[in-house]
C-alpha cells in the first residue's frame, strides 16, 4: 500500500498542512493498522470520502466532519490494536438495517459494542473579540429569552450554541443501532469527542443535571429512548483534533485515544445491570472516573473543569485541555 495515496488533495485540509509532523505522520501509521479489517479497495476509498482526502477543497462544515471521522479512527484503532479477539469493524447489529456501529470486539469472551459521536464546534464565526457571550451551565428552559432581555442593555451580547439537544441526539441515534432483543449479552459504550474542558463540563452537566439532565429522574426525553446505552464515556478528542482553537495541540497522541482526557458515567436508568462489562470495560479504558469522584475541590458548577485544571494540570504537570 502506498501511504502517499491517502495525502489530502486540498491544500487547506489538516493532513495536507501537517503531512510530515507528527500529526500526519501518525495518521500515517493509523492508516496502516486499519489495512487490517479494511480488507478491499472499496472499503479504503470509503474512508477516504469520510476524512474528505480525494476533495480539492474543504469547508468548514466538511472540517466538522473530518474531525468527527478522526475521532472514529482514534477509538477504532485502539480497540482493534488493543481487543483483537473477533474484532469487527462498522458491525451491523440490526439485521436489515443500514446503520452500524463503529465496532465490536471481546475482552474475556464478553461483547462490546462502540459507538463514536461529536457535536460540530466549529463555525465561521468561531473568534470574535467584540462580543460579550451569554453562557449557561446545564439544562436552562429559558435560555433564549434570558439573552433577549440581557441584549436589550448589551446590544453586542452572543448567546453561545447550547448542546443538551445533541447530547440527546447521539443517545437516541446510538439507540436506534442497539437490538432490543437479547441486549444483556453484550455492553454497549458510546464515546462522545468533546471540545475544551469547558465543553466537557456542560455536556457533564447535560448527563447529570438534577433538573432534567438525561441521567437524573426528570430528563429531557424519556428514559425508555435511550436505555440500550449502557455507558458513557466523555473524551476531549474534538480538542485533540481541532486545528481552530488558537493553540493547537494536534500531535501524535491526537491519534491516540488512550492518551487523551477520559471520564466514563454508567447510564444508571440502563435497561439490563451488566455488572461485570461494565466493571470490565472501565477497567480497559484508560480513564480519570474514581479519580474525579473522589475529588473534593473546586465550585460545585465547575467541579469537573476545575478537577482538570488543578489536579491534572497543576498537580500532574499534564496540559489541561
């Protein structure tokens, strides 16, 4: 195989900037252990089209998806280079059906279904130094009408994109892939690539949020449409792979998906226990999810943002995201 063929045709996509550091050299090297299970032409151009690499040109909604497809990557590579025991990539799980699931493998003779999701962050207006922004932290019903108000004294104030709706998305589409039938013979994860530690504070909040957080008695849709996903777990993967932020961390361990930031929650309304995947699984992803429970510092709202910041930015000497 000849890795030159996967260098991007358009000159302002990631890779094609990055071809030869160590972002695209390790992209490089994930393509080389995905020549494993993609195991014809057909299936290699199909992940060509989704890292848009054949495109003369990229825009930003298409730079969204592209980071959505790396994140795929990331997560495949390490299950199929970790778990290789009756890996399958893109498993269909309904019969009939034309969605899949990222990938499913085994630990112990147990069965473990992936599912990758990501909001998209990143739009044309993504920097503007003269507005104020309006942000909220967890699920607020009258967000819209609480910017209205304040704008009428602060003409220049921006409302930033909320993200519970999304969340919800990618818990009813990860769903819809799940068979009901004979659903505790297998554990079902879904990795969510998150944006800064801002990002993952909120979607933390949207999860758990007393007021109608998805895993909190009183959601914002029923438990019923959701409780196939059995676990879920928060990545800073978006970030890793974001060339718009203003510091960009892309790198090897961008591809990486053991090294990036990981915290893991049990959908406590599930609809089967799956004690011993569950137990499994979080034993298998590397993850900061007792660390942070046991964490007592910080502001209650920003307990998670603050966790990341000050134990392992400060106290580990790792870069907090």
């Amino acid at each position: 195989m000849n890795i030159d063929n996967f260098k991007p045709k358009s000159e302002n996509h990631i890779l094609n900037r990055m071809w030869n550091n160590e972002y695209g050299l390790e992209f490089q090297e994930m393509i080389k252990s995905f020549t494993v299970f993609l195991d014809s032409n057909r299936k290699l151009d199909l992940l060509k089209d989704k890292l848009f690499l054949k495109q003369n040109n990229i825009s930003t909604g298409q730079l969204n998806q592209y980071i959505q497809s790396s994140l795929e990557c990331t997560v495949v590579r390490y299950f199929a280079e970790n778990f290789p025991e009756d890996f399958k990539y893109e498993k269909k799980l309904i019969e009939g059906s034309n969605s899949d699931v990222e990938c499913q493998f085994k630990i112990n003779n147990l069965t473990f279904n992936i599912e990758v999701k990501a909001s998209s962050y990143i739009n044309d207006n993504l920097e503007n130094n003269d507005v104020f922004k309006l942000r909220a932290i967890g699920h607020l019903d009258n967000y819209t009408e609480v910017h209205s108000l304040l704008k009428t004294f602060l003409p220049n104030l921006e409302s930033e994109k909320r993200y519970d709706n999304n969340l919800g998305s990618h818990l009813k589409s990860t769903q819809a892939k799940l068979p009901r039938d004979n659903n505790n013979i297998f554990c079902n994860v879904l990795i969510i690539g998150c944006n800064d530690s801002d990002d993952i504070q909120n979607q933390f909040h949207y999860l758990s949020s007393k007021d109608k957080g998805f895993f909190s008695e009183n959601p914002l849709v029923k438990h019923s449409e959701f409780d196939l996903v059995d676990i879920v777990f928060l990545s800073n993967l978006f970030f890793k792979h974001n060339s718009e932020i203003e510091k960009p961390k892309l790198g090897k361990d961008s591809w990486q998906f053991e090294k990036s930031f990981i915290i893991g929650f049990r959908n406590p309304f599930r609809k089967d226990e799956k004690q011993e995947h569950l137990d499994l699984i979080e034993a298998n992803i590397p993850n900061y999810t007792k660390s942070f429970m046991q964490y007592k510092g910080g502001p209650e709202f920003f307990r998670l943002k603050h966790f990341i910041h000050t134990e392992l930015g400060m106290n580990r000497k790792i870069y907090h995201y």
